[in-house]
C-alpha cells in the first residue's frame, strides 16, 4: 500500500472513486462486471522475466493520464515464477513508485501468488459443484490447473470461462485461504467497495 494515511480513512471511503490497472483482459472484464463505469486500464506488460522497474514505467504512465480524478488507484497482476513473495513484490512495486514522485497518492499494489487463477482455485470445491464435476485427487495449481480440472466438461478461455467462474467462487473462501487475495478483499472493504471483489 502506498500513501495510505490511516487518520484520513473516512474521508478516502467518502471520497471514494477508484480506479484499476491489470495485467490482462480477464481481469480487467472481472473488473467491468463488478465496477461498471469505472477506469479500468491494462497494464500492459508482466511475465517471469519483466523487470519490476518495467511494470513501474507502465504504471507511472497511466497513473498520470488518469490525471489525479481517482482515488484510490488498485493495481493487480501476477507474481508469475518470481522468487519474491507477493507482499515483497507489492512492497518493491509501492516503493519504486514513491520514489517516481506517487508519495502522496493513494496506490494500492496487490500481487496474485502465483496467477489469478490460484486465487480462483482455493474454492475448487465451489467449482466443482458450479460445473458438476468430481473434486480433484491432487491440488491443482494456476492456470494450467484450472483447465485440467474442467476439462471434459469446458474448455479453459480466460476471458469468457475465467470470468464465470471468479465470479462464482466464494470470496470469503479466497480471503480465508489467500493472504495476498485477503490484502486486495480488506482493502475494498476498507474503503466500502467490498463490492469490487465480491460482486455484492
């Protein structure tokens, strides 16, 4: 979290207007399904061998063409095979941009450990009774695991599948489950948008 004043909560949560930059287009559909009407931009650039200072370039340039009319701006992509932690990537993100000049703005940094589809998949119990599929032998993990635990039932497209099927899982499962999927859930709720991870 970057430029959060703490003393100031009731004002931001008053004030609040937010708006998100994502790693992909099934984030960012997530996204304009549950906060229609808000600026919802892709970042544009992540994988295992992107530099944090690249990410941080893409970021500096649409935070600045949001033109300070949003309050608080979320930021969301994955830590990929990474080697640091989630919180430790959110953290060196949040850091590199205060020193771009953001300290004094209200950017929340959160990082998916280690794909969005990880996050999806703490509530595989959810899904399975979602798709009418038996629970899997073995934990699944990312992306590739999510297709394999629908397969033969449907075929995995993020943008259309991925969608259906955050939207079905139990956010309280994921918070529980997930520390870095807990920090994005509080801070919406901290700002009373709980909304944008829960779709209530």
């Amino acid at each position: 979290v970057l430029g959060w004043d703490h003393t100031t909560r009731l004002e931001h949560w008053q004030m609040a207007n937010p708006a998100f930059l994502v790693e992909g287009q099934m984030e960012q559909r997530i996204l304009q399904r549950l906060c229609p009407g808000q600026p919802i931009r892709l970042i544009g650039v992540n994988g295992d061998h992107v530099k944090l200072e690249a990410i941080c370039d893409r970021l500096e340039t649409q935070i600045r063409l949001l033109g300070n009319r949003n309050h608080p701006i979320f930021v969301v992509f994955d830590r990929e095979k990474r080697e640091a932690s989630a919180l430790e990537i959110s953290e060196l993100v949040a850091d590199i941009l205060r020193h771009r000049g953001f300290a004094g703005d209200d950017i929340r940094v959160f990082v998916a450990d280690r794909e969005i589809e990880d996050w999806m998949l703490i509530d595989a119990e959810g899904i399975c009774q979602h798709f009418n599929i038996p629970y899997p032998k073995i934990p699944l993990k990312g992306k590739g695991g999510l297709a394999k635990l629908i397969e033969g039932h449907i075929r995995y497209h993020e943008t259309s599948v991925g969608v259906e099927i955050f939207s079905i899982v139990s956010k309280e499962k994921l918070r529980d489950g997930c520390t870095s999927f807990r920090a994005l859930y509080e801070s919406a709720a901290e700002i009373g948008r709980a909304g944008i991870v829960t779709g209530k």
